[in-house]
C-alpha cells in the first residue's frame, strides 16, 4: 500500500512515517524545501515541493491508497503580516492536496485538526486564526468528501509529547526546569491540558485510516484523547512525583494567553479500536532520570 504524507518532516509526521515504513508500506512526504528531513527512515521518499501545482501529476504517478496530512502553518497569534502565510498553508496548499488526492482515486484522507476548534461544550469557538483555518479546511472537506469522490476523515488531537521533541514545548520546559532547577515563570495554573504520547497519536492516525478503508461512514471525525486532562498545576504535581523534586514554579508571573482554553472538551469518539495506552508518569520517569 502506498501512503503520502504531507508534514512528515515534523514531530508527529516523522513518528507516523516510521510507523508506515515499518508496516511495509511504500511512503512519500511532501515538505517544503527548507525543510529538515535527516530523520526519516532510508526507505521513505521524499518530495520537496516548491509550487502545490505539482502535487497533482505527482499524486496520479504514486496513486496513492492513503493520504495523512499533518502540514501545517501554526501561529498562535497571528499578526496581520502572518495571515497570508496562514491561509496560504491552512486552506490553499491543504486544498491542493485533497483536489489532488480525490482526482488520483485515493480511498482515505486523513487530516488532522486541534482541540483549540472547539470549547468545552464541543462548540464551535476557536481559540485562534490558526483553530480557525484549521476548521475551515474541515468545511472543505465536506465538498471532497461528498462531491468529489474523497473519502475523508478528521482527527482532532490535543497536545502530544514523546521523544525527540524539539518543539519546546510546556512539558518539554517544565522537564528542563526540573532537572536544571532553574525556576519557571508560569501563568496562574488552572488551565487544562490534555497530553498523549506520541506512539498512542501516530497510532490513532493509523487507525483513523483503517476505518476509511474498512467502509466507515464519512466525512468522519474523531478526537484523541488521553481521557486523563489536568490542570497545569497537577501536570506540576506529577512532575515532582515522579523524579523531577528540583521543579521551581514561578505561578501567576505570566497572563493566561488570548483565547486560553481552560477546560478541554471531554467529548469527542475516538477512531475505532483505539485507546490511548501510554502513561505520562513513565515518560516523565524517563526523562527525569536520564
């Protein structure tokens, strides 16, 4: 079976390729051409794309039974000079490649989206530009899904960690605090945050894409969730249970950020045959303690 995978030169698409290349498919990424590609297994190809119009011809060369896309322009805040760049990735390039998936007869289209589309109720209320392109390729889905002949499906994911993170993220910060013992200026703490492994992410991707293939009902989405969200101040808690006594917390020295989600969603139907079975506590043992 062949796959392509757009993002697969970042944290999550480089974890999903080795997990394709180990099951014996034949896989291709597509990444931008400044893009760091050291990592991926030998087996993968890689195609640097310079203009989306390529991806038609090379999608009807691979024919492709799967599609995974994980690119993504991410900003937080997005100042009025980034919005071009945003929309550009978000909606134009993402766009390009489902016309071109559809058109190639791919049979599943796995896209990946953010808890942050959504509040606590499991409305509509994105907590940034960014949760909101992502939403808005969603609704383009639809039209590929229904009137393009694309089967499609949405996986909506929450924060994920895991080794050879580089994206510096809070748990990655909170690690390094508390093997350092340098002291870290947080916010007040009450927020939620709902963290899962990346081998139970990549997995669920994985099993997003079976149920297409298998004749699930689509468009579909599904949501990965640990079940498990805590407040940053017990993610702190746990850190220092587990090995990371030397964590100095500085609470309140920062706002909450604009648009801070303070409850996860709880809702949400993971993809079939999925659960999360990672547990935090032993990454943070292992982190710790190395």
């Amino acid at each position: 079976m062949t796959s392509v995978v757009s993002g697969g030169t970042g944290f999550i698409g480089r974890h999903l390729v080795r997990q394709l290349a180990e099951m014996g498919e034949a896989v291709h990424v597509l990444a931008r051409p400044e893009s760091q590609a050291a990592d991926l297994p030998r087996n993968v190809t890689l195609h640097r794309i310079v203009d989306p119009q390529e991806l038609g011809a090379l999608l009807q060369e691979l024919q492709p039974e799967t599609c995974f896309h994980l690119a993504t322009h991410y900003v937080h805040a997005a100042a009025a000079a980034e919005i071009p760049a945003l929309i550009a990735a978000n909606l134009g390039f993402a766009a390009q490649f489902a016309d071109a998936a559809a058109r190639s007869g791919c049979k599943a289209f796995v896209n990946t989206g953010t808890a942050s589309q959504l509040n606590t109720r499991g409305a509509y209320m994105p907590a940034s530009l960014y949760a909101a392109s992502k939403q808005a390729f969603e609704d383009l889905l639809v039209y590929f899904d229904r009137r393009a002949g694309l089967p499609c499906t949405s996986v909506l994911l929450y924060d994920t960690y895991g080794p050879g993170d580089t994206r510096n993220k809070l748990l990655a910060q909170l690690i390094h605090a508390a093997k350092t013992g340098t002291p870290i200026d947080l916010s007040p703490g009450e927020q939620e945050i709902d963290l899962l492994h990346i081998d139970d992410a990549v997995a669920g991707l994985a099993a997003a894409a079976r149920a297409l293939h298998g004749g699930a009902t689509h468009p579909a989405h599904y949501t990965l969730s640990s079940r498990q969200p805590m407040t940053i101040r017990t993610l702190t808690d746990l850190i220092r249970a587990n090995g990371g006594d030397r964590l100095q917390t500085n609470w309140g020295t920062r706002p909450y950020r604009d648009g801070e989600v303070m409850q996860t969603w709880k809702g949400g139907t993971p993809p079939p045959d999925w659960a999360a079975r990672r547990k935090l506590e032993d990454f943070l043992r292992e982190s710790l303690t190395s």
